[in-house]
C-alpha cells in the first residue's frame, strides 16, 4: 500500500496495488509521510475500503470536515465501546462515529440539543450499549473538555447497536425494534396486570431473545418448524395456558401491525419466556 493523504498522525488515506482506497488507522501511520510512500502493513490495526459514504458525501470530504483531535477521539470512544459491549463492530463505524461526534460536538457548542422521547426505553433495552454510549460521553468531555447533549445518550447508543457485526440492522430497523419491544412489554404487564423486573435477569434474557427474534425478520429468517416435536408444542400450551394467551396476543398484534407471521416455534419461545419472567418471584 502506498500513502496518498493523513488526516492526522493516525489515520491515512492509502491505495493498493490494485489501484484500490482505504482508510487505514494505527499509531502513527500518517506520521510524517510524503504521497507515494510505501505504508507498512504492520502498522495498520484497523482498514476499511474508501467508498463513497456518509449520507451520500465523499469519503474524502466527509474526512476533510472532521477535526483531527476528533478523529482520535472517536477512535478510542470505538474501542472502548469493544470492549465495554464485548463485540466486535463493523470497521466503517470508525468515519460513522467520527461524522456523528464532529456533528454533535459543533452542535455542543452551539448549545443546541433534541427532545429524546426513548431515552428511558434505550437504556432498558439496550444497557450495554447505553452504559458505553455514557463513557463515550465522558471521554469527549475529559479530552477535548466538551459536555455533549444529553440526547447524545440515545444517538449514541443506536450506532453501537448497529455496529456489531454479529447483530447488524439499519438505524430504521433498530428504532422500529425499540418500538416494538416496548409495546410486546406493554401487551405482557397488561394481560398479568402486573410490572415487570427490568433488572431480573429474566427481563434481559427475553429482551435479548426478542432482539433476536427482531433480526431474524429483517432477515426473513424465521425457526425452522421441524426443530421442535408436535407433542412438545402441544404439552406446553397446556402448562403455560395464560403464557399461551398472551402469546397470542403479541402474534395478533404483529400481523396486524407488521405482517410478521409467529411459527409455533417462536411462540414457544416466547411462551417459555414470559413464563418465566412473570413467575420468577413464584418458585
């Protein structure tokens, strides 16, 4: 690979043998190099091919608009975020995050902030993420002395959640996630009449179940039918008969709402769960 741009001591912009852009990131790769340098592989930890990109700006004018101390900045809010999550994001998330924060930094200063509505929602749904979006938050604030907007918590919090790679969906599907979790948790305290433990750990192992099952739609990937045997289906609907029921409830509500169709394999599921969510303080 050889150099053609920094944009700061840290991140360059380099092209391959085969004529090939990438942005490449490591401690010092854009240290005092003339165009046409030879870049050593080994000093790249993170790459991502230079395609046109954010909201439909170039790579290169998306770059020359962020300030180098917010590139570095962002960088480390994206590693941090690795390991408080514990997952790995997509690499683009690095200009991803370094646009968004040179946005919300200008608008910091600017004293402008949005209404959140979700906050609440976000952090109950989200935890990990949300828990990293406030460090990120911190970060900023201890190294370039900026208080981001409290609406940055939520913000903050979608792009790590549409960051890893093993749960990838876009911004739209995440909020329509979020949209959707709350109202199953509504149709569930409605039909017990009862509030549910958000910090059980029942509560988070079934939003992170209906997370999944979330994915799957958008992927229009659903349970296979031939995983689970017909008697097994049929013992456990008359075991869990008001699970069942509020199953049924939730499956109504998705049909009409998203067109989304439960196989009696994911009301199972879903059935087991709630199960165990509201008789957790039962046994």
């Amino acid at each position: 690979m050889r150099y053609i741009k920094a944009f700061n001591n840290n991140v360059a912009l380099v092209i391959d043998l085969s004529g090939l852009e990438w942005v490449v990131m490591g401690k010092g790769v854009g240290y005092q190099k003339n165009q046409g340098d030879q870049i050593d592989e080994n000093d790249i930890d993170r790459k991502f091919v230079a395609e046109p990109s954010i909201a439909r700006r170039p790579l290169m004018e998306v770059l020359d608009s962020i300030d180098p101390d917010v590139l570095d900045v962002s960088v480390q809010v994206v590693k941090n975020a690795e390991l408080s999550i514990g997952s790995t994001f997509e690499n683009n998330i690095y200009l991803t995050m370094a646009d968004h924060l040179n946005f919300a930094i200008k608008r910091a200063n600017e004293q402008l902030d949005y209404i959140s509505t979700n906050r609440w929602e976000v952090k109950n749904l989200y935890p990990k993420e949300y828990k990293a979006a406030k460090e990120a938050i911190t970060l900023v604030f201890d190294t370039l002395d900026v208080l981001l907007p409290k609406s940055e918590e939520t913000f903050l919090t979608y792009h790590f959640v549409n960051g890893q790679q093993a749960k990838k969906t876009k911004i739209e599907e995440t909020l329509k996630m979020t949209e959707v979790i709350n109202r199953i948790i509504e149709i569930i305290q409605y039909h017990y009449q009862m509030k549910l433990d958000e910090e059980s750990l029942n509560y988070i192992r079934f939003i992170s179940h209906l997370r999944h099952f979330f994915i799957r739609q958008f992927q229009a990937n659903q349970i296979d039918d031939q995983e689970v045997d017909a008697t097994i289906l049929d013992i456990a609907q008359k075991k869990y008969p008001r699970s069942y029921e509020a199953v049924d409830k939730i499956a109504k509500f998705l049909e009409q709402k998203y067109g989304w169709i439960l196989t009696p394999n994911e009301k199972l599921y879903l059935a087991l769960h709630i199960w165990r969510l509201t008789n957790q303080n039962k046994s």
